[in-house]
C-alpha cells in the first residue's frame, strides 16, 4: 500500500516538474511587422520607462522571478548584457508572480534580488502574462507575434532593433548558450 502511494506520488510529480523545463526555441520567420518599443511602461520603481528609449537596438525580453530555480540566471543576462551592450544590445527584464508565484516581492525586493545576482539591467514594474485580460501590453504584442507565451518564469524573447520579435527562448535555454548568443549576434549584423 505504502509503495503503491509512493509511486503515485512520484507519477504526479515528475510530470509537474516538467512543466517547468522549457526547452523551446522559436524562431519568427520573417517577423510580422510590429514594434514592442512604441510602449509606454513604468520601471520596477514606478518612474515611466518608454521602451522608445531601446528603439534601435536589438534586446532579450525576460520574464524574471526572484523565487525561482531559474533566478541564477539573473547572473548570465547581466553578463549578456554587457558582452553586448556597446553593439547597441540591451536585457530588459519584466518581473512576474504567473508560475508559480515566484515573483512576490515589491520594487525593493525585487532589485535587491537582481543586485544581490550582479545583475543592473533595466527592470520593468511587476507584469502579468498568463491571464488575457490583465496581460501587459508588450507581452499582448509578443505574443502577436510570436503565439508564443513562456510556460514559466525566465522566457526570453528576442527584439530586433525596430522592435520585431524574432525568436523566443524557453527557461531551459541559458542565456550564453550558443543557440541564443548566435541569434543575437545575427540580430546585431543586421
């Protein structure tokens, strides 16, 4: 009876852990023509952040939680960030609670999350992405685009410099993993 419970319960969980691994990559091929940077958003502070302000470079578009078995990547997208950031490259991250209620915390804990990973690339206010009705508006777009919506925390979208989605990276996907840095470098030689 007991080892009967066991394997249910293990039957149950490794289905749910998987849920969390997102190993897809997504390419948009060719981009609708759309542009995520027309958006007037607010930082993680409240102080309004335009996305006009990233017209013209190229930018990994990040759902980042601070409660997550993902949260270490906080550390590879600053790293990301600066490899490229004088060829006009910029992470932009957007703090989510959708999976798994993950993400909290206010402004403070948040930037001290992403702080205490090295992490100082831009931080949007807290976003919802699941639901339709409530869905940021940058994300409404992207997944316009793309019909691509992260199945967990720390989906990264890839922008070309006119603010056309190109590709969409799941959680699994590291951001120096080659897949990514390749596309991105593709982006930045156009």
């Amino acid at each position: 009876m007991l080892i009967r419970l066991i394997r249910s319960i293990v039957s149950l969980a490794i289905p749910l852990g998987l849920l969390s691994c997102d190993s897809r990559v997504v390419k948009v091929d060719p981009p609708a023509p759309t542009s995520i940077y027309t958006h007037d958003l607010n930082d993680v502070h409240g102080t309004p952040a335009s996305l006009a302000n990233h017209a013209g470079q190229v930018s990994l578009i990040v759902n980042v939680a601070s409660h997550c078995g993902y949260t270490a990547q906080y550390r590879d997208l600053q790293l990301l960030h600066d490899t490229y950031a004088d060829r006009g490259f910029a992470v932009i991250g957007f703090p989510c609670n959708d999976f798994g209620g993950q993400e909290p915390g206010d402004a403070s804990a948040i930037t001290a999350c992403a702080a205490g990973h090295g992490a100082s690339f831009p931080l949007m206010a807290k976003i919802s992405i699941k639901d339709d009705a409530t869905r940021s508006p940058v994300y409404r777009d992207l997944y316009a685009v793309t019909d691509v919506l992260p199945r967990w925390n720390f989906g990264k979208y890839l922008v070309g410099r006119d603010g056309t989605p190109l590709a969409y990276f799941g959680s699994n996907i590291g951001p120096m993993d080659d897949t990514l840095t390749r596309q991105v470098e593709a982006a930045l030689n156009q």
